[in-house]
C-alpha cells in the first residue's frame, strides 16, 4: 500500500513539475517575441545604417514605415520627456 501511494505522490509530484515547465518555458516564449518585436525596429534601423541593405530585399514598404513611425515615436516621446523636465 505504502508503495502505491509513493507511486501517485511521484506521479503528481513530475505532473506538477512538468506543467511549471511548460508555463515557464511559454512566459520565456512570450517575453522573446515581444522583446523581439519591441526591438525589430532598432534593429533594421542599425542594419540599414550600417550598409546592411539586404535586409530590404524581404521586407515591404508596410514593415519600413512602421519602423519609421515606431522610432517616430520614440524620439517624440524622448524629446516631450526632455521639454517636460526642463519645464520644471
């Protein structure tokens, strides 16, 4: 009897830990995608800057001007934060 219940405390236990990894695993999954679509602008501005126009070749106009408008955005933003504080 003993080992039957050590048999289902194991077997709940490795169900636990297996369902915690899969929710980890998927934060993680979650947290990459969206650091790499935060961060996708920045990048094809860095690859363009730098010479790197092939990055061009599989994009349309759709994807470049919402880059632009991103970083657009941010350097509003940088330059109503700077106006605000020397405001004050």
């Amino acid at each position: 009897m003993f080992s039957a219940l050590w048999d289902l405390f194991t077997c709940a236990a490795r169900a636990l830990f297996d369902l915690g990894g899969a929710v980890v695993r998927l934060a993680f999954h979650l947290l990459s995608a969206l650091a790499g679509a935060l961060l996708w602008p920045l990048k094809a501005l860095w690859a363009l800057l730098f010479g790197d126009w092939s990055t061009l070749a599989t994009w349309t106009p759709a994807y470049l001007a919402v880059c632009l408008l991103v970083l657009a955005a941010l350097a509003g933003l940088l330059l109503y934060s700077r106006w605000k504080k020397g405001k004050q």
